[in-house]
C-alpha cells in the first residue's frame, strides 16, 4: 500500500473518529520537515503541539532511546533504575525546583498536580475533609480525563463525559479582580496556563501572574503553572512564567520533556508541597521508566547545548516582524512569543481550515485553533532561512486566498 487516500480510508473504517486531521500522511520526518507518504516534503509548523520542540527524530534522542531500549526500558517502581536518579538531578539543577514527580503524558502529569495541590490544602493548609477547591480559568486546555474536562469552559471538550468532579472554578483569563473576589479560605490552589495555547496562543494582560502570585501568597494557596505547551524553551524562555519574575508552586511540563520520542511529564515543585506524597499515595507503572528517564535527560540537554531558548526568543521575534509585515485584509491580529505565533483572522476570512489547507498545498502544516486562528509553532530547530521560506508562503495564501 502507498496511495494516501488508501491510509486515509483505513482510518476513517477502523478508526475512532475523535480527529478531524488535514489530509496529508507523513511517513518521514527531520528536524522541522515532514514527508508524506507520495514523497512531497513539508515544513511542520505544529511540531506535535510542542512535543517536538529539539525538532523531529533529533539523532541524539534517537541514539540514547536505542541504547537504553537495549539496555532496559522498564523495571516499574517496585525497583530503581540507573536513569532516574540522575534525570532527578539535573531536571532540579536546570529548573531551580527541590524535586520532581515524573509521569508520562501531561493529563497524567496535570491530575498529579491536582493531587499534591489538594493534599497539600488538607495537611499543611488545613482546609476542611473534601472541601479544597481549585481556582481555573476560561478558555483553558489542560488534557482530557473526565476530572480535566470538567473544568473547561469547550462544551466540545465536556458534553456527555458528566458526571464531574466538584471542585473547580472557573473565572475570566487575566481578570485579577475576578480572582480576589473568588478567594476564600477552601482554596487550595490556582492553576494557569502563562500563555493559552489551545485558546489560541492568548497570553493574560502583562502584570497578571505576578499580581496572582502575590494574591495566591497572600491568600496561603499554590500557584499551579501548566507549562506542557508553554515551557522548555517555546516562548523563548524555559518556562513561560519567567516573562514576569515569578516562582510557581508547582510547575507541570510534558511534551518537549521527551522530544517527541515517547511521552514523559512531571511535575516541579519544592519541598513543602512535593513532601505531602508519601510512599504508596500516587504513582504510574511507566512513570520514571528508564527509557523515558534516558531520553528526557538527552532532550533538555539538547535545548540547553543547542541554544534552542534562546533560538526561540531571536527567531521568534524575527517571525513575528515577518508575519506582521504581511498586508492582507484577513489578518486581524498577529500575537504571540517566541516561535508560538497565532495569525487571527478576521470573521470575514472564513475561518482559518481553509488557509490552513492552502498552506498545506504550499508546503507547510499549520493547524487551525479555534476556527480563526492560524497557529505557527514549529520546531526550535529552525532556521532562518526555513523562516524566510514559510513566509514567503504564508504571504502568498494569505493574500491570494
Ligand atoms: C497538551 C496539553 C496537555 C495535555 O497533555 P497530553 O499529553 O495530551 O495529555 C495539558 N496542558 C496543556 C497546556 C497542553 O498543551
């Protein structure tokens, strides 16, 4: 088999129909660039939502997965492993955090951080039994476990997985006073994306996180940043929420944390907060494995040595001068930081799909958000001239189309 449209149909027979994916089949895929199955070459402006920040089947990734596959790959927690000691340490080393808690995918990593947030409220806070409450905000994505989707504001994302779990609050992105006015003694964390990616790369007004952190210290509760598209590098920092000075309670990453080669999360946090597991209250079969341990320690290596933050930041702000120069009556807006960029169109544009499909034509493979808008995330490892490339394609479907 090799036609596209035979792939295709296989899915849409066999398959569970919970995506609506453009129709290109990649069999291929190298640094930023993607090829299909018909041998056409593509450049990945999604990088699997982040996860393939250092770029795709980067060959030091490749190399330590094969080795430690060959040297174990699982052991559980039962035992320990020569991997995760050190992952521990440098993760702790390179973020500033005591200690961290892995998983694998970032739902996982994100339900953990609910956890410790709400033991943390019970046993150091002292918030009434079954009483905590967590703070969240409109427009949030933060996985898809019935608990997650329970607290988001997508009825695409809620209706008919209910019952929900209680608990939750919902409130206005970036509405400070919002927030105070929902502060009370039961609240045991708030938890934020720094920058919205699923909501369409949207970042709260400037000043807000470090007005919520002062409020959630004020008010004796955890500031929870989810940081698993934000974080490790894509905004042109390590952590998005360094934009505003600020320390988090718990910091949640996933995604890049692997590099794309296989899912592994975690959770950052100091001692006060991660002391309150104790052996036995949470864990994961795969979480810690060897083989994900391995290939995390490589990959933020690789950010680090390849100068992919900082990469982020200069190519990012180069993209976005680029993008902006662009003169087309669909572009309402262009924001975003570092190479996370979202192009909003205008009601009059038609939605985004049908550029999106027209950018796929040209080459590149972008993927709509919320109807409008056009999100430009590709890997860390692009160039310049990648850059100069995809915007002379962008130009051209954003003003011919
Ligand atoms: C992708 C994402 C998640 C969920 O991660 P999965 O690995 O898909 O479970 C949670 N929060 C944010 C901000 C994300 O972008």
């Amino acid at each position: 088999m090799s036609n596209a449209q035979d792939f295709i149909a296989l899915e849409e027979q066999y398959g569970a129909h919970n995506y609506h994916p453009l129709d290109v089949v990649i069999t291929r895929a190298e640094g930023a660039w993607v090829w299909d199955v018909d041998g056409k070459k593509y450049m990945d402006f999604l990088a699997a939502y982040s996860a393939v920040n250092q770029g795709h089947c980067h060959p030091r990734l490749v190399k330590v997965m094969e080795a430690q596959m060959r040297r174990v790959a699982l052991t559980s927690r039962a035992f320990r492993n020569d991997q995760l000691g050190p992952f521990c340490k440098e993760i702790c080393e390179l973020t500033g955090f005591d200690r961290v808690l892995p998983m694998n995918t970032g739902a996982e990593a994100v339900e953990t951080a609910i956890k410790a947030a709400r033991k943390w409220g019970y046993t150091v806070k002292g918030i009434p039994e079954d009483q905590a409450e967590i703070l969240v905000f409109a427009g949030n994505f933060h996985g898809r476990t019935t608990t997650i989707v329970g607290f988001s504001s997508d009825e695409e994302y809620r209706f008919g997985f209910g019952p929900f779990t209680p608990g939750f609050k919902i409130l206005p992105y970036g509405d400070i006073e919002a927030v105070k006015a929902a502060m009370n003694p039961n609240v045991c964390a708030v938890m934020i994306e720094p920058i919205q990616g699923e909501a369409g790369i949207v970042a709260p007004p400037e000043g807000f996180l470090k007005e919520l952190r002062n409020l959630t210290t004020d008010n004796n509760c955890l500031l929870v940043c989810d940081e698993i598209q934000s974080g490790l590098g894509r905004t042109g920092k390590l952590f998005a929420y360094e934009h505003e000075d600020i320390w988090p309670d718990i910091v949640i990453i996933g995604k890049a944390l692997s590099g794309g080669m296989y899912p592994v999360s975690a959770i950052l946090a100091d001692n006060e907060v991660m002391s309150v597991f104790k052996p036995g209250e949470h864990g994961s079969t795969y979480g810690g494995n060897p083989l994900g341990a391995a290939v995390a320690r490589e990959a933020l290596k690789i950010l680090v040595e390849e100068n992919m933050i900082q990469r982020s930041a200069e190519l990012g702000a180069y993209f976005m001068e680029k993008i902006r120069a662009i003169e087309s009556d669909h572009i309402e807006l262009v924001r975003g930081k570092g190479l996370w960029i979202g192009i909003v169109l205008k009601t009059s544009a038609g939605g985004a799909r049908r550029f999106c499909e027209a950018l796929q034509e040209n080459g590149m493979l972008c993927k709509e958000t919320h109807e409008t808008v056009i999100r430009v995330a590709p890997p860390l490892s692009v160039t310049r001239d990648d850059i100069d490339w995809a915007v002379e394609r962008l130009d051209k479907v954003l003003t011919t189309l």
